[in-house]
C-alpha cells in the first residue's frame, strides 16, 4: 500500500489528494482500461489504483513486486502517514507523502513545508521497533539537508520516546482526530505536567515555533515516565529557568545562614576551649605545686591507701605508659580537694597527669575536673 506513484505522463500523483497532486481526478487512473501507466517511485515497480471497502484510496504493487521498502509498510503505518499529512494540511502547510531527499538517501513519510518557503519538516510516523541510535541517525541526516524533524507513535509507549524531537498520539475515546497524549508540557511553578492538544493544533504551534524542544531540569510530574526532551512554549522555558536560579538563590541563603551559625557555634566553642585552657593550666599549676609541697612531707594515709588498697590503679599507670608514653606513679598529694576524692597520677618530676577514679559528683565548679584524662 502507499498513497504514491508515478505516472508516465503526469508525473508524481497522490491517492490522498482529490486531485491527485495533478489536476486529474481518481476516476482517471481507477478501474482503467487498459491500466494507467503508474510505477513504485522506490522499486520503479507497476503500480494499480485501488480502493478500501472504507473507501480509502491507495497504490497498490503489481504481482512480482520486489521487496520495496513501501510494499512491506503495515496498512496502521500508511493511516497514519496519512493522518499526519492530513494535520499538517490542516495547520496550513504544504503536506507531501513519501518525500525523498535531495540525494536520495533519506524519505519523510511526510515533509511538510511552509507555503512561503521559510521551513520544511519531516514527520515521522514511527510504528516498528527502532534504536534510539537509528532515530538519532536518520533526524541528523535531514537536518543536514535543512529538514527538521518531529517523529509520531501511536503505540503505548515507545521506547525511543524524547530521544528526538517525538510525542505519542492516542485517539480519545469519541474524538475524530489524533491528539497529543505524551511529550507536551508546561511549566506549573516548581514542575511540569501533561498538555492535551489535537495533532492539528500541536502541528499548529510546531510550524509557528510556539512550541520548541527542550530538555526539562525539573521533574516530570505525570503518570508516564521521564523524557530526555519534551515540547513546551518558550515562556515555560524561561519559566523554569527563573525557579531554577530562585531555587539556588534560597540555597545560596541557607547554606549562607547555616555557615553562619556555624561559625557562631565554633566561635563559642573557641572561647570555651580557650576558658578551659586556661582553667586546666591553673589546675595544673595548681595541683603541681600541691604536688610538690606534699613531697616536703612524709607520705600521708591517703597515699598510703590509695597505693595499697585502691583496685585499678596499676592497671592506670599501664595504660598511661602504653597510651601515652608516660612513667607515673601515685602523687603524695592523694587526698587535695582539688581531685574529687580521686587519686591524682603523676610523672616523674610531679606534673599531676591524670586522675583517677574520681566523683563525677563532686567535680562540680572545680577546676580539678578539667584534667587531660581521668581513669
């Protein structure tokens, strides 16, 4: 089936058209006797005029037909070529079926081409399984000829959907026509949603350039998936582009605000460590000249108990050798307020290094309870 074929005499003519492209009518090629000198542009094969029981008007391939890429093409594929060329007459273009390329090696099922000249655009009636690659190939090999391209499927959900220029149809229930049922959007404030439209006035807006492709930097917020490029107006490019860059300017705020408190708290806790520095040195000073007066004297009973009868205290003084390098032994200054009823832990020359066992209780305002480690 194809709605075209070359006569011998008129040239290109097209079942489509009530004149056939040509000035003729379909009686002149329908039913003739003796047959109508019409061929297969692609294979140069004899061709017939036929019509439907539905009244459709086609060219059908003589019998032997070698294999032409038209002869194998699906009746749903050449309705909705047809359909396509129908939209695009309707949305005032110039609608031609099977077109080929300037050298041949592309042909739109559909060129459409503004009456004044100004654009030519394929469209695509893709039913049959095909490769992103394929599609991504065929759409750059007629844009090098000056030709864009948007590509149609009615089939639920084509996998090659957004990989070009593209939307699904579907025909809802009631309606005559085709309309747009996936890869049409707008822009709603923070995401986009589905825009219904006939295939005429989707053709409309196309062949204007109200509508551009565009690849969306916010979710998709409708029931099919994400595509990697979709048709909307202009405004709702820069609409989009306007949340994007307001988004950034309330994240720049916040992580400026979030530094800031940041930087406070680090602030608070300099001054605390820095309060603190300066509390363990006068505990430390403190406890080392206790520690040193205490050596003036006879070990005293609290010494003399912690080292005897104090569990844990060796294991301390391991553990301050292993940790940390430090030889230490029990301070005879064991006793001193200062260590919460802790046994302070000293190295050889005096310097407390640690406490052991101390009250949490009893450290309360005291600065003893500032030391490096406690055990």
């Amino acid at each position: 089936m194809a709605f075209r074929a070359v006569h011998a005499e008129w040239g290109t003519v097209f079942a489509h058209l009530p004149d056939l492209g040509c000035g003729r009518s379909w009686d002149a090629v329908w039913k003739m006797k003796p047959p109508a000198p019409l061929t297969c542009d692609e294979c140069c094969h004899p061709m017939h005029a036929k019509t439907s029981r539905t009244g459709l008007r086609f060219f059908a391939h003589a019998p032997g037909a070698p294999a032409c890429a038209l002869a194998l093409e699906s009746v749903a594929h050449h309705l909705l070529k047809l359909e396509l060329a129908n939209a695009a007459r309707d949305a005032g273009a110039h609608a031609e079926l099977e077109a080929r390329g300037p050298d041949g090696t592309w042909r739109a099922d559909v060129l459409a081409t503004d009456p004044a000249g100004t654009w030519k655009t394929a469209l695509e009636a893709q039913l049959a399984p095909i490769t992103d690659a394929d599609t991504i190939a065929r759409t750059e090999k007629m844009h090098a000829d000056g030709v864009t391209s948007i590509w149609f499927s009615d089939r639920p959900r084509p996998p090659w959907l957004g990989t070009v220029p593209s939307v699904r149809l579907e025909r809802i229930e009631g309606a005559r026509h085709l309309a747009v049922g996936e890869g049409l959007v707008r822009f709603t404030g923070r995401s986009w949603s589905a825009v219904s439209a006939s295939l005429t006035q989707f053709l409309t807006w196309a062949f204007a350039r109200r509508i551009v492709t565009h690849a969306p930097r916010t979710p998709l917020s409708y029931p099919q998936r994400s595509l990697a490029t979709v048709w909307t107006a202009s405004q709702y490019v820069t609409a989009e582009t306007e949340h994007l860059e307001e988004e950034e300017r309330r994240r720049r705020i916040r992580e400026a605000r979030m530094a800031a408190l940041q930087g406070a708290k680090e602030k608070k806790r300099e001054e605390i460590r820095a309060r603190n520095a300066i509390s363990r040195a006068k505990a430390l000073t403190e406890a080392t000249a206790a520690e040193q007066a205490a050596r003036t004297q006879p070990p005293g009973r609290h010494w003399q108990s912690a080292r005897l009868f104090r569990l844990g205290v060796d294991q301390a003084l391991a553990r301050l050798a292993d940790d940390h390098g430090v030889t230490a032994t029990v301070g005879l200054s064991t006793g001193d307020p200062r260590y919460a009823g802790g046994v302070p832990l000293v190295d050889e020359h005096g310097v407390p290094m640690a406490v052991f066992n101390p009250d949490p209780g009893a450290c309360a305002g005291r600065h003893s309870c500032s030391w490096p480690g406690s055990y």
